[in-house]
C-alpha cells in the first residue's frame, strides 16, 4: 500500500495520465489509497485545480519597462508619504 508521500511524489505524474509514463499498477495503488485517503484526495484536487487556474489565466512575465516604471511611481509615492527621509 502506497503512503501520503508517495502520491504527493507522483501527483504530476498520476494527473498526466498515460503520457507522464506511470505503469498501470502505480496508477492502480495510487487510485486505491486516493479512494481511503480523504487528505490525499484534496490534495489531487487542489493540485488540478491549480493546474487549471493557471492554464486559463496564462500568466505572462512583466517586461523591464513595466517594472522601471512601477518602481519610479513606488519610489514617487514614498517621496509624497516621507518627504524628509531621504
């Protein structure tokens, strides 16, 4: 029987399916303790969840332009709030 951390381990892999190359007995043990681990099943869940929250908002990097310009509008609003700090 399979143990909390060894589906923690292959989660990535068990939501894969076929394609992350988990033989079917793993697949299989993986199931059966996700059947009588409630914990282990939020688990899964929150992981696919996540999964799913970041496929639909595709998060892009910020470009150094934007970071220049919010660091300049920090730096102008701590100006405003500290005026002798500097």
């Amino acid at each position: 029987m399979l143990q909390c951390k060894d589906v923690t381990e292959e989660t990535s892999n068990y939501i894969a399916g076929v394609e992350g190359g988990l033989p079917l007995s793993k697949r299989i043990a993986l199931f059966m303790h996700l059947v009588i681990c409630r914990c282990c099943r939020n688990y899964v869940q929150q992981f696919r969840q996540t999964i799913d929250t970041v496929t639909v908002a595709k998060p892009q990097e910020m470009d150094a332009t934007d970071r220049q310009a919010l660091a300049k509008k920090l730096h102008a609003m701590c100006d405003k709030t500290n005026p002798g700090d500097h």
